[in-house]
C-alpha cells in the first residue's frame, strides 16, 4: 500500500512513513512537509514569546524622554 503525504500528496519513502508511525501527529507528512510544519510552529512559538516580552521595552522610551506606555 502506497502512502502519499497529506500536503503536497508525494509517496513517502520507507523511512518518512516509519517516523509517521513513530512520532505520530495524526497526518502523515513527508520530510519537506514536517520540516516546513515545525518551521511554521517554531515562528508562531518565536513571535508569541517576543510579543510577550514587549513590556520590558518601556526603558527605552523612558531614555528618549517619551512617556512610559504599558502595551
């Protein structure tokens, strides 16, 4: 039975399909795929934590002369 990736429906190799039974995540990806999945995630994850860290940006301002401001 042939396996195709659920993105861009390639054949998975022996290899990628033995990973997908692995470390499931309930779609099969191929190598590309996954490696584009976990980018996306990892820049999500990158720009969630740096928006968090905003607030510590307020000294900044303050050495500018500007008004503190709380996002």
């Amino acid at each position: 039975m042939d396996y195709l990736c659920s993105e861009c429906s390639t054949q998975l190799s022996k290899f990628e399909i033995e990973l997908n039974t692995q470390y499931p995540i309930g779609k099969l990806y191929c190598e590309f795929c996954q490696s584009k999945k976990e980018r996306e995630t990892i820049k999500k994850l990158s720009k969630s934590i740096a928006d968090d860290l905003d607030f510590y940006d307020f000294e900044e301002d303050l050495t500018r002369g500007g008004t503190l401001k709380w996002n």
